[in-house]
C-alpha cells in the first residue's frame, strides 16, 4: 500500500504547524534592518518568559547539540570538575562535549530507563566542593525518562556548582522554572515541543552562568555569547540568523501563549497516558516501569521477540507513521514513540490502530481494539 503522506511519531524531528510553516515561506528581510531587530527583540523577550529566567536567552543558528555545545564552551574552563549525569544517549553527550573542551568528567551513571536519584547527585557534590557544574538532561529521549530537575536542584543545596540542564526534548512540554528552581543554564531547539523545522537552537542563562561566561577560559569563537550579548543590544546576532525560522519561531511561541504553558503541559501529559495505556493492553513492555519517571515526550518500547525492523517498515510503508529505532545500548531491543508538539491525544488513537495492524502483519498475536479501546478509555476519563 502507497503511502505518500507519512506523520512523524519520532523523537524529533515533529511535525510542522501549518502556521509555522507559513511563516517560513514569507519574503526575507534584511537581518540588519529595523523590521529583523524589532522582530528579534519581541521573541527574545517572549522566551524569557517560557524559560521562566530574567537572564538572558540566545537564539543560535544550529541544532540542539549547538545549544548544549554553548552552555559548556560558556561555562567550563580546561581543568575544571564536573559531575555529568549519565543514564542514556544524551547524558553521554553531555559527558563527551564537556570531555572535549578539556574538563575533568565525573560520571554518575544510572540504569537506563530509571531516573537519577537526586540523593546520589547530593552525595556526589557533598565529596567535592570544587565541581564546577552539574550537567542534567531534563529529559532523556533514548530511553523515555523524565527527570526531576526540581529535586536534582534542590539536592544540590549550598554547593557552588552551576546546574545546566538539557531540555531539548522536554521545553513547552514540561516544567522548567529555572529562576524560581535554581536552573543556570537551560538548553533546547527549535525542532521538538516548539512544532518548528530543525535550525534553531537556544540557550538561556542565569545570572551566575552568566558570570562564569566572562571567566571561562575555553576556546570559542561562533557559540562566544559573550558576541551574541553584544549584538543583541541593537536586536541582532554577531553572525547571519535563520531569518524564516525566526519568524516560525514568533508563531510558535504565540501559540504556546495562547494555549497557555499548564495547558501544553497537561496535554503531553494525556497523550503519553493514553500511549502507555494503549501499549500495556497490547501486550508490549515499557522501558520506564516507573510511571513519575515516563516521559510526557517519549515512550520507548521493548521489542522481546518482535522482528523492529520490519515491524517500523511496515507501519511506515503500509500505514504512514514513522516510528524511532532505538539509540545507543538500547538500539536493537526497543522502538520508540513520540508524541511531542504539534500533536493532540486524538492523534494517539490512530497511532494505537496502526501498531496494532502493523503488529499482526509482522506477525505477532494481537487482539485487534484493545490498544485503541485502552487509549480512549484514559482520552474519555479526561474529558
């Protein structure tokens, strides 16, 4: 059966709002003009708002990584100590970047699928008074885990360390009061829960991030935000911007406002109830056991004896949504599921019918219903 139109059920990228797309199709503008720098300093101002900070936020032209790469080339001298938490993809990816611009890395591993016990984070910190910072992933998208970034502060105490956190796959879909939480660097992008194409990154900083920028020795030349600040003064950036994305990303924090910032949450939150429901009542086994850990974002599945590969080609091929493989130690053992951003739960309940399809023609005994009638279940006790 030829499908050509196929809906994205990844990690990232998410499927586009229409209006977001629109935005990006408007005639461009001179990046150094007065309409750019009027429209570069209402988004700015509108993302403080979402990040929860009065520090300062900066929009990069650049990927997720990009964004996470600026925290510690902004934060971290060579030499420094840092307690990198590591329970999936992308708390090695913290551990490698910080690695890379010369830090000396303390990992605090924890069992993918399980999120970080804040008490190990606490006891860590109380051995060593020189950590320089805390590098967390909000949420980790290679396994499904949600983690406490309220309580991973909270255990940090009186320590001087500064706490960066990764919230690629987690902003405009969970929580993140960074001045209210203690949160001093806050890293996410465009292509997630903000409904845009890849392209944009940003990173905000806090007072006392802010202050370890102008101290930090690491080299640093395009992601230097001490060249952003400068720039943003007169509603610009030291290098071209991704003008059309910036528009996109004008709508998308409009429709995050009008939709209001408990609303989206409260909505992620449904659609991943409805899908671990939906799962269950399908025989299927979740990664993340503990519900106050899964993800509102990601639900990663274990596979047992189902043959993943063909079972994603076929609910691809036949049916038209694009389900994740697995990522890192998990890639062969589970598939993953995203239900970020541009998405509402009735959505799930057709993404529920295709596993269930795409299950039986990869040969595996379903009964057919039970997923669906499991999500909606969850979608009408809401409602």
């Amino acid at each position: 059966m030829f499908q050509e139109k196929k809906t994205l059920f990844i990690p990232g990228p998410t499927p586009v709002a229409p209006g977001l797309l629109r935005a990006t199709s408007r005639p461009v503008i001179n990046h150094r003009g007065p309409e750019f720098h009027e429209l570069f300093q209402r988004v700015r101002s509108s993302l403080g708002k979402l990040f929860h900070t009065q520090g300062k936020v900066f929009i990069l032209t650049g990927s997720g990584t990009s964004a996470m790469e600026a925290a510690v080339a902004n934060t971290i001298s060579p030499g420094d100590k840092v307690l990198v938490l590591v329970g999936g993809a992308f708390g090695e990816r913290w551990a490698k970047l910080t690695e890379a611009f010369g830090a000396q890395v303390e990992r605090l591993a924890y069992p993918w699928g399980t999120a970080v016990c804040p008490d190990r984070v606490r006891e860590a910190l109380a051995k060593d008074e020189s950590i320089k910072a805390v590098f967390a992933t909000q949420n980790e998208s290679s396994t499904g885990v949600a983690n406490d970034i309220e309580a991973i502060a909270k255990a940090r105490g009186d320590h001087p360390a500064l706490l960066v956190v990764d919230a690629v796959s987690s902003f405009g879909a969970m929580e993140l009061d960074m001045d209210g939480w203690g949160v001093d660097v806050a890293a996410t992008a465009s292509q997630k829960c903000l409904m845009m194409p890849p392209g944009l990154a940003l990173v905000a900083f806090g007072q006392r991030a802010w202050q370890a920028a102008s101290d930090a020795k690491a080299p640093r030349f395009y992601l230097d935000l001490r060249q952003y600040d400068a720039f943003a003064d007169i509603g610009e950036t030291p290098f071209t911007p991704n003008v059309h994305l910036c528009f996109a990303l004008e709508e998308a924090v409009g429709m995050l406002e009008r939709e209001g910032q408990q609303a989206a949450r409260d909505r992620h939150l449904l659609m991943r109830n409805m899908v671990r429901a939906g799962l269950a009542a399908l025989g299927l086994e979740l990664l993340v056991k503990d519900e106050k850990a899964a993800s509102p974002t990601v639900t990663a599945v274990l596979g047992g004896d189902l043959d993943i590969p063909r079972f994603r080609r076929i609910a691809e091929d036949e049916f038209g949504c694009v389900l994740s493989g697995g990522q890192g130690q998990l890639k062969t053992t589970t598939f993953r599921i995203g239900h970020m951003g541009y998405m509402l739960p009735v959505d799930m309940v057709g993404l529920l019918a295709v596993i269930e399809l795409a299950l039986v023609r990869a040969g595996k005994s379903v009964e057919f219903g039970q997923g669906v009638k499991a999500a909606q279940q969850v979608l009408l006790e809401e409602v």
